[in-house]
C-alpha cells in the first residue's frame, strides 16, 4: 500500500482524523466530540483548550492503527471552522479565553458604527459587514477579557483565526501562521492582495502584530510535533468541501448542509463580486487562486436543533424523511436561527410559526426554511450571470432523501448525493496529496431528479414575502 494522507477535520461539534489512501477512500478514522455552549443566542463558545486535547487524542489514536503504520504517512492537512476565533499565550500555546465561535454575534451593536464603510470593507474582503466573521469578535477579546490584556501587555498575545491556534499545537516550534482561506474570514485580510489589510485593521482596532503570518492553503506549513509528516494543506471547512469529489464543474454548486448550510460554486480564477453574496478562496498557492461565489444560511441544522429543544421533540433526524413524505401541506417557518445570512444580512423577524398545523408540520416547516434559505442564494447567484444546473449535496441533513427531493423539486436542478460522506476531509486530502488526477467514486451516489412540486414553490414565494417584512 502506498503512503496515506492524514486529514485532522476539525468542526463544530467533534474533531477527527482521517488517513486517507491514493483513491481517496479511508483507510482509518477517530473521533472525540466536542462541546458547544450556547450562552444565549448571541453568545456561542468553545472551550479551546478541550479542542486542543482532542486534536492530540483523535490523532495519536490513528498513527496507532496498524494500516497506517504499515503503510504510513506521507503528507498531513487541516480543515478548520471558519470565522472563529481565539486568543493564546503565543509561548506555552494556553489559551486565554474561550473560542468565540462562528455563530457568535456577541458584538453585532459595536459593529454597526462602521456601516458607512460597507461597500470598501466588500470590496477589500469579499464580505459583508457581519458580526459572524472574526474582528468583531477579537476587538471584543481585547476590550473584554482581562487574560487577553495582560498578555498583550507583557507581549506575549497571539490570537487570530482558529485555524491558527490549532496549527500552534499541530506544529513542531509552535509557530504564529494561517492559511488563506481563514485569514478571510476575520474581515481583516484584502482578497486580491491575499495578506491583512493595514486600512482595515486601523478601521476595526487591531494590531497587526498580534495576527498570524498569512500563508497560501496549498504551503509547506512545516512538520507535525506527533510525526515526521509535513502539513502541505490548510483549508477552511466548507471551502475544502468544493474538492471532495476532485477538481468541480463549473456549472456545479456544492451544498454542505451541517450545523449551517453553505451553497459555494466555483468561479476559477476569477473573482465574481455580489453585493449579498460572499468572495472566497477555496485554493490557492504562491502564484494562483480558485475563487468562489458562496451563500451562507446560519440555521439549517441549528434550527432543527432549536425546534427539538423548544417544542420538546426527541430525535428528529429519525423521523423526518416519514414526516417529509406526508401529503398534507405544512405551514411556514420564519427561519432566524442564528440571525439570517446571505442574501439578507440582518438579525430577521423573531422564529415563528406562520399558518396552522400539527407539530410534524411544524418540523416540516422548519426544514423546508432551510431549503429556501438556500434557493434565495441561487436566485442570486443565477441573478449574477452564474450558470447552476446541477447541486451536489453533502453534510449530516443530505441524508434526508425526502429533502433531497425537495431541494431538486425547488431549485429545479439534479441534485446529487455522492456515498462518499466525509466531504470536507476528501476535499482537503485531495489538496493535500498534490491535487492527484485519479480521486474516483468507488461507489455511485444517488441522483434526485426534479419534479413539478407547485405548492412548495408557492410556499417559497410566501416565505420570501413574509421575511421581506
């Protein structure tokens, strides 16, 4: 067997490590969930700390596995959540305050003076102006937590992407780097010029020489402190979910649909700006970038969540495709979990229930808010001159076939569910082994086809209508 690649795909709710061979199929995994508070529903944290005792664990416990000793290692890559932050000890690597996590709108209120500045701080980023994205979020670190203070006192603060934090801890000598495509989601790093802005970072009140060295995400990031392996990738976590089935079609969008939903389509090296869309990286080396047009839907797994903790409902996931398949026409479900992200960019009315129905109904609801989260994005996305007719989905609500279906019937493309589940460790393994040519499907996913479904799209436009409001 010939060397394997390492993937550490570090998420919202778990951190794994993969070692995957040539074709792209894993050959080991381990697993360590993690915890999220939710604090309030503005206020979203990890416990950073745990996250680093979990990165040593999930790894260690693959390097053990008797194919991979006998195979071994021949290169490594991380893909991190993105647009959370931390703040460390830049000597011992401690943390020094929690994660603030990427839901975390904590400093929305401080945010809002800057509002004048939205149309330079997109074009700089590729961003919106959002309390999602990082530097809201470390101005809140400096201004608030004392820890943070006094080590920016005593020179000794780093802090920056949470990619960065856990590349302190992955690599040998601890050093201070992140990798394009999170250094974008802090709002402080210019898109084309691929580095920290000096404008925005006088803007947001951010030292600069408390951040990471920006590198390219395909980069010889230096050797793991647990093995002789370099790390040749670093990607944020929906962006690698664009190459896990190798190089895409340009007229294919990748839709991950987790804790939040991402719909991405690949404009090459190309960069399509939108007013309410998102720029991105999804690779890039010294020389070139592979840019993106994304949407962003914050509730989609979150909102199932919600409804199973307010209405008092165990184990969705069990039943949904049942309740998905019922003929009777749901109500409609005004979807702000989390706050709305593109194309509305705004807190949105409070989550509420719109027309009568069972609590089965209520459920359906909730699910297909989030698929017309997600067409809203294809409106626009189409509305920019992008050509989509075909959806490729992935995450744990891609399961549901029923809603599958409906996303096929809704957009009206052929949605396709690769068998391959681990889309965003294949798609950084894939970066990660030099972009190899042979990255096959060992075994077909199944394709959803649309069909004429009038009474969904009419719910659509009803949506659409009610969150205008």
């Amino acid at each position: 067997m010939n060397p394997l690649t390492l993937i550490i795909d570090q998420g919202t709710h778990a951190t794994r490590a993969l070692a995957f061979d040539t074709d792209g199929q894993v050959q080991a995994s381990a697993h360590c969930p993690i915890a999220l508070q939710r604090l309030s529903p503005d206020h979203v944290e990890q416990d950073a700390a745990e996250i680093a005792v979990s990165l040593r664990q999930v790894i260690t416990e693959v390097l053990a596995d008797g194919v991979v000793r006998q195979a071994g290692i021949a290169q490594a890559g991380l893909a991190s959540q993105r647009s959370s932050v931390a703040a460390w000890d830049r000597l011992t690597g401690e943390p020094l305050a929690p994660l603030l996590s990427w839901q975390d709108r904590r400093a929305a209120a401080w945010l809002t003076q800057f509002e004048a500045y939205i149309p330079i701080i997109k074009e700089k980023t590729g961003l919106p102006l959002s309390p999602h994205y990082g530097a809201s979020k470390l101005r809140w670190l400096l201004d608030h937590v004392p820890a943070v203070q006094r080590a920016q006192q005593d020179g000794r603060l780093a802090f920056g992407p949470f990619a960065s934090f856990l590349l302190t801890h992955l690599l040998r000598d601890q050093p201070l780097l992140v990798d394009h495509a999170n250094a974008n989601r802090t709002q402080l790093w210019h898109i084309d010029y691929r580095d920290w802005d000096p404008w925005l970072l006088d803007l947001f009140g951010v030292p600069g020489d408390l951040l990471p060295a920006c590198r390219p995400i395909v980069h010889e990031y230096g050797l793991m402190a647990l093995a002789d392996v370099p790390v040749t990738a670093v990607n944020g976590d929906q962006n690698a979910v664009v190459y896990a089935l190798g190089q895409p079609d340009r007229d294919t969008a990748v839709i991950n649909l987790g804790t939040g939903a991402f719909v991405l389509v690949s404009t090459g090296r190309w960069r399509v700006s939108h007013p309410a869309l998102l720029t991105g990286l999804t690779s890039s080396t010294a020389l070139v970038g592979e840019y993106t047009l994304e949407g962003t839907v914050n509730g989609a797994g979150s909102a199932l969540s919600w409804a199973a903790e307010t209405w008092g409902i165990s184990d969705i996931s069990a039943h949904l495709d049942e309740w998905l398949a019922r003929p009777e026409e749901p109500p409609i479900f005004l979807n702000s979990i989390g706050g709305l992200g593109s194309p509305f960019w705004r807190p949105g009315p409070e989550p509420v229930i719109v027309g009568e129905g069972e609590l089965w109904q209520w459920v359906t609801a909730v699910a297909e808010s989030i698929l017309f989260l997600l067409q809203a994005n294809l409106d626009e996305m189409r509305a920019a001159g992008v050509t989509i007719s075909r959806l490729r989905v992935s995450g744990g609500l891609a399961q549901s076939g029923q809603l599958c279906q409906r996303l096929a019937d809704l957009s009206g493309c052929v949605v396709y569910r690769p068998q391959e589940t681990e889309a965003t460790a294949r798609g950084t393994a894939w970066l990660a082994a030099g972009r190899p040519s042979h990255w096959p499907e060992l075994q077909p996913g199944k394709q959803f086809d649309p069909r004429p479904n009038g009474a969904l799209v009419d719910r659509y436009w009803r949506f659409r209508e009610l969150m205008e409001l």
